[in-house]
C-alpha cells in the first residue's frame, strides 16, 4: 500500500518518478529480507548464464 501511495505522488513528478517510488519503497529497512532474496535469485540466475555460455 505505501508503495501504491508512493508512486501516486511521484507520478505528478515526471516520467522517471515510478522508479524513485521503487526505489523509496525497496529502500525501506523493513524490506532487508526481499532485497536479500532478489540479490540470491539474479546471482543464481546470472550463474547460471555463465555456465550455459561457458558449456556452449
């Protein structure tokens, strides 16, 4: 909801105001274990590509 709240007024800031909204939001410290866990699922994921191209 803060992050709904968040961009509403942002929006009224321009074109790149949803991204500072993001950024607000994922910034929060309350958000710690979603950053945590996204980290560990793009660095699984950028593994992966590597061992695919390294295999290829």
């Amino acid at each position: 909801m803060d992050a709904i709240l968040i961009a509403r007024e942002l929006l009224r800031a321009g074109p790149t105001a949803l991204g500072e909204a993001k950024g607000i939001v994922l910034s929060c410290p309350s958000r710690g274990v979603e950053r945590q866990r996204r980290a560990e699922l793009v660095d699984s994921q950028l593994d992966a590509v590597n061992q695919i191209a390294d295999d290829g």
